[in-house]
C-alpha cells in the first residue's frame, strides 16, 4: 500500500463478517501498483466495513457524508442494498443481487461483476457452448450468477441441482423469459441422468471448503460419468485444489478453481471505479500469497 495522505480517496468492501474477505488483499496490491506510477497521478486506498445488516442505511449515508467513492459488498448486503440504490444494472437485476457500487451525481449506482468473474477462465477453454449442457451443484446466491453467466454464453439447456423442492421451485420461478436460456431444477438424486450430457459441472455449494477439505459435493463415481473433455468448476477457492477439482483432474477433466473468478470480479470493480485497466495479474498474485500458494 502506498503513503495515505490528505487527499487520499477511499474505496471499501462491506460485509458481516468481512474479516476473511479477500478484497482488501487484491485492491490495495492493484492500487499499490497504479498509485505508484506517477503518470496515472492515481492515489487510493481500499478499506473492509463490519456493517451489521440492521447498520446498511446508515453506513451508505455515512460513506456519502466521507466522500467514500464506492464499494464492494458480500454476505449479508448484496440483496438489501438494492433500495438504496439510484440505478441498479441490468446484469444485477437479473442476479438479483449487486456486490459493486459507485458514487455518480445521481446517487449510488450498482452492477455485479460475478458474471464477469466467473465467465473470464472459461474463456481459456472455449466450445461451442450452444450445444453444451450444464448442470450447477447449488441453488443460492453464486448460483444466480453463474445462471446468468451461462446465460450469457449462450448454452444449450442449464441444469440446478439442489436438495430442497420449495426453493428449487422458487428459483425456477424466479427468473423471467428474458434469461434466454433454458433452466431445469431436479435434485440431487437426479444427478445420474444429467452428468453423462454435460459438458460443463459448476459447484456452487460450499461443499468442501475450508475445513471441510476432505468432503466433496459428490463422489468421484458421479464425475466418472462426465464426457470427455468436460469441464468442473468449482467456486471454492480455498483449499486450492478442493477434492471435487482433485478428483476431475485425476478423471482427466478440465478443472478451474474460484480464484480467477474472484480475482476477475474484483479487477472489473476496480475499472469501474477508476475507468481504466486494472493491473489482474498483480491482484491474483496478491490473493495466491495471501492464500500460501
Ligand atoms: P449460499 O447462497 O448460502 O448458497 C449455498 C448453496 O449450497 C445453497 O443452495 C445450499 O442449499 C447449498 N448447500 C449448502 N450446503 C450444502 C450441502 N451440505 N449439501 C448440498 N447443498 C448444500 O452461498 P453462495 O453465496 O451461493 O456461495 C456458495 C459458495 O460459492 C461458497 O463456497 C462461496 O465461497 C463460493 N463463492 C465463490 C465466489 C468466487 O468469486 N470464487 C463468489 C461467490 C461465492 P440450501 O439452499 O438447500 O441450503
């Protein structure tokens, strides 16, 4: 991090925990570097806010009252700060849910960048995604995004998986014709019929995270019965690997772990703010040092 001095902007992530958020590590290494370079005459600094969620309204008018230029937000904020928002994007409405915020002479606008963070290591492993199918592990709030995502990349039918039929029903009948996509829920016991069609498994479920570093959201029987070539992303990303990405890179699958998608989110928050490019390989250093990688 560079001097904070008199005319130092603050930007920040807000969240309930936040101690373990990973945003303040890949901001300030990617603002270090920009801060550094005099030409880009750049100079911020990149803060974490415990907000309780019943604090939300008073902390975005105490960021207005300090001038704070935006921020990023993670659990509990996402959803609850859509009213206090001027304008929310398109992308974030179909999420449903914002975790990036800036300051216009309008009021705060809001977007998501998780559809953005997600698509970005897809693009290294490119198929002609209109024939592909997909099945995602989860049905929560990363879920979301990832079905937009999908969405996006135009594929052939996109599979939710979860272990609950109300709220299966619930986020099928959430989203609206304008997906574009076409969205089946099952449960989990279904997995069978769907794995040997898809190309491309998501795991949206916090299945084998740290400390759980020896559970997997199914077993390896399961991933046999993907195709050749499919691809397994799991949005975990710590441990790195998770067994889930173990077990598909020994069935000689394709593996993509959470980091990218985190670091790729946070870079495409930080151009908005600064409406410039943003120096991603310095924060995905930044985050595999934090993480001892
Ligand atoms: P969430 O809203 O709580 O959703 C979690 C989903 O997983 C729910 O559908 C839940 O099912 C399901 N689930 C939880 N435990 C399960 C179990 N034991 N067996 C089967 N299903 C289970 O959480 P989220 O915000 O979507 O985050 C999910 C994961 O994605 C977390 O590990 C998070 O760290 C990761 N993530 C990574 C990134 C990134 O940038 N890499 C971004 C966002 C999230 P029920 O609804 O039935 O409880």
């Amino acid at each position: 991090m560079g001097v904070i001095v008199g005319t130092t902007k603050l930007l920040g992530v807000i969240g309930y925990p936040v101690e373990h958020s990973l945003s303040p590590v890949i901001h300030n290494a990617a603002l270090a570097k920009l801060c550094e370079s005099q030409e880009t005459g750049l100079d911020y600094v990149y803060l974490p806010f415990a907000v309780k969620p019943e604090n939300l309204t008073a902390a975005i008018a105490g960021f207005e009252a300090i001038d704070l230029r935006g921020f990023n937000l993670t659990i509990p904020h996402k959803q609850a700060i859509l009213p206090l928002l001027s304008k929310v994007s398109e992308i974030a409405q179909a999420v449903g849910a914002v975790n990036t915020v800036w300051k216009t002479d309008q009021g705060w606008q809001g977007t998501n960048t998780d559809v953005q963070g997600f698509l970005a290591p897809l693009k290294a492993h490119p198929r002609p995604w209109n024939n592909l199918e997909v099945v995602i592990l989860g049905n929560g709030g990363a879920a979301r995004a990832v079905v937009v995502g999908c969405a996006q990349l135009g594929v052939g039918a996109i599979h939710v998986v979860g272990r609950d039929l109300d709220k299966l029903q619930s986020f099928e009948q959430s989203w609206n014709s304008d997906l574009g996509a076409k969205l089946q829920v099952h449960l989990w016991r279904d997995l069978p019929n769907l794995l040997p069609r898809a190309g491309l498994l998501v795991n949206t479920t916090p299945v084998g995270m740290f400390p759980q570093v020896n559970q997997s959201p199914l077993p390896q029987s399961n991933l046999a019965q993907l195709p050749p070539g499919a691809i397994a992303y799991d949005l975990i990303y710590t441990p790195n690997p998770t067994l889930f990405l173990q077990q598909a890179q020994a069935l000689g699958l394709v593996a993509i772990d959470g980091l990218e998608m985190l670091v790729q989110q946070g870079a495409a928050a930080l151009e908005i703010w600064l409406n410039r490019p943003v120096p991603v390989a310095v924060m995905g250093q930044a985050a595999r040092h934090h993480l001892g990688l």
